[in-house]
C-alpha cells in the first residue's frame, strides 16, 4: 500500500472514530432522560389505591339509631372484606361490611361486624369521649375531604358499646394529631348476640371536615379499618379496607386511601 493511500485511511478512521463517540454521547443524552420517565409514578396525585365504595343520595337526614334495616339503608350497596391490613391474612370469624349514604350536609356509614367474642372498656360511659379506644374492639374511618391535600385527614372510632373517638391528623411535617378536634358526629350501635353480630352507624357534618356541601360527583379519599380480638397487638386481628402497601404496617399511611364517590 502507497503513502498517499495509508494516510487516506489513517485520515478516515480518525474521523470514524470520532462520528462513534459523537453518537455514544448523543445516544447516552438521550436514553438516560427516557430511564428517568419510564420509572412508575404515582396515580392520582401521590394515591397508590383506586379501590371506590358508592355513596348513594339520601333524601332526607336522620338521627343514627344503629338500626341497619331501615329504609334508608335499603339500597345503599356495602363493601365486604375479611381480610387483614396487608390483604395475606383473611378472618372470616370479623367478616364486616360498610356502606355509605349522603346528604349535602352529612357523610353516613353503616358497619356491619361479625365477631367471636367482644372486647371492650366496661362500666364506662359511652357519652363520653375515651382515648386509647383502639387497644379495644372499634371500627375506624380515616376521611379526607380534600385528596389535594393528601397526608391531611380525620380519624374517627366507634366501639361496639358505642364509646367513640375523633382525631385530626397532619402527616405534612411528621405526625401531628390533635385529640382536641370536635367532629360533632353522631353514632349508635346495636349487638345482636344471638347471631354474633355487632352495628354501627356514624353521621358525620360535612362542615366539621372543613369541607363544601356535598355534590353528586363529588370524590373524597378514606380508608375503613377495625381492630378486633383480646391481648396485644400481635394476636389481635387489624382489617383494612384499602390494603396498605407493603414495608409498614401502620394503617396511617393515606397514600392507600380508596374512593368514595358520592352519586344521585
């Protein structure tokens, strides 16, 4: 091969050379930002749950007497669940159901819990407020009126002999809760032993959750939970409507919230 020919080639694989990294940079610039956007995100602004509970229109209000086969409950569609707040573990003996009804101003739900045997805070008066209601038998609802404002939410319980508790809680810069928060809901239960059975109904003012009158249309996030059974933590049954998202057990974590969705 000549001179002039060699130099040809030298000239040329410099510049092949040259193109080759030109195009691995380009391809690198443009791959690693795709990476990035392929990564899954969030549904619905932070919510990982789309799981919805119905809340039917109700014409009229009226007063929780912890009877669930009044008119007013006739068609309001329950959801079931048994199983425990992670969703591994199913309880047929705590099987419960909630249902939802709605007026402009009020949120109503119905529990409906079977049980084995009850475990609650005796000779105490039910009129008033108990805290540390949830080392008991109690259902829960954590409610959240405005989704935009996700780590923002309200807590209330009822125990089967309708002592009750209400919470407000701010996730936003660690945990805050404020015991002192007056929700001004009304409850009532009702125990049919013979079938093992326990009922709650809960009527909670829209007002008191910061919230507008409700609309047809109108979505908000919640959870339903209950915690069931004697002894400690660890051989007590917690449910969880919304199961929570592995790593953590503890049922405050809104981002598993469901949907209720509130309808004509």
């Amino acid at each position: 091969m000549n001179g002039t020919c060699r130099r040809i080639i030298v000239k040329n694989s410099g510049r092949l050379r040259w193109l080759a990294a030109l195009l691995l940079v380009l391809g690198c610039s443009y791959i690693l930002p795709v990476k990035g956007i392929a990564k899954p995100a969030p549904k619905n602004g932070g919510y990982i749950r789309d799981i919805t509970i119905t809340s039917k229109f109700c014409p009229a209000d009226f007063m929780p007497d912890g009877d669930l086969s009044k008119k007013a409950w006739r068609h309001a569609k329950p959801v079931k669940f048994d199983h425990d707040r992670m969703g591994h573990i199913h309880f047929p003996q705590s099987a419960m159901e909630v249902a939802s009804v709605w007026t402009p101003d009020y949120v109503y739900l119905a529990y409906r819990c079977k049980y084995d045997t009850l475990t609650v805070y005796e000779g105490e008066d039910p009129a008033k407020e108990r805290k540390l209601l949830w080392l008991r038998d109690v259902v829960e609802v954590y409610i959240n009126p405005h989704p935009e404002r996700l780590k923002h939410y309200y807590e209330l319980e009822v125990s089967p002999t309708n002592q009750w508790i209400d919470i407000l809680i701010d996730l936003s810069n660690g945990w805050y809760s404020d015991m002192g928060w007056d929700s001004h809901f009304d409850h009532a239960t009702k125990i049919d032993a013979p079938h093992h059975l326990w009922m709650t109904e809960m009527r909670i003012p829209v007002k008191s959750l910061e919230g507008n009158r409700i609309q047809p249309g109108n979505k908000w996030r919640l959870n339903f939970s209950r915690l069931d059974g004697p002894g400690d933590d660890s051989t007590r049954r917690f449910l969880c409507w919304s199961t929570l998202p592995p790593g953590d057990t503890s049922l405050h974590q809104p981002v598993a919230f469901g949907i209720i969705k509130f309808v004509k």
